[in-house]
C-alpha cells in the first residue's frame, strides 16, 4: 500500500473518532453549556471535513469558506466574549483566504 491508500484509512479513522467524540461528550454529560456545544460542535466539524478534503479534493475550497462561516456564526451565537473574538477572527480568516483563493482562479 502506497501513502495516498494509508491516508486515506487515516482519515476515515480520524473522522470516526473526532465524530464519536463530539457526540459522545454530549450525550454522556447532564449539563451542557453554549461553550460545550459548541466545541462540540467544532470537533464533529473537523471529523467530518478531513476525509472530505482527502477523499474529494475539489471540495477543499469550499469546505475552507463553510468552516470559515460555521466558526464564524459558532463564535457570535454560542460564546463569550474572549473566545467570540477569538472564533470570530479565525472564521474571518479562512473565509477571506477562500474568497482569496477563488478569486486568484478566476
């Protein structure tokens, strides 16, 4: 098996474990708070995004705008104020790299 074959069994093992985590941790604790939710949240995010990029490269550009929008609307929605900037700043980021990257195609 080359690299590219080993990846790919990597990604899918990591997709199941970040998956399992995030939803494990919030059905196993009685009391959730926004900051939980949305860690939780972030974690099923990049469990489900890494094998996409692996398995369908075209995707990568757009799952950079997505997640860039989802942490951007995670940050203003469900945390405080340090981490809303922190959140907001990195949804920020991807997304402008994104529009950047299309742009730069085009």
């Amino acid at each position: 098996m080359d690299f590219r074959q080993y990846q790919k069994i990597f990604s899918i093992f990591f997709a199941i474990i970040f998956i399992g985590w995030g939803l494990f941790t919030i059905y196993s604790t009685s009391d959730i708070t926004h900051e939980d939710l949305a860690l939780n949240f972030i974690i099923v995010i990049v469990g489900v995004a890494y094998p996409l990029v692996i398995f369908k490269t075209y995707l990568s550009k757009i799952l950079l705008l997505v997640e860039g929008i989802l942490l951007f609307s995670i940050g203003m929605i469900y945390l405080t104020f340090y981490p809303k900037i922190l959140f907001c700043g990195i949804g920020t980021l991807l997304v402008t790299a994104s529009v950047f990257i299309n742009h730069k195609q085009k």
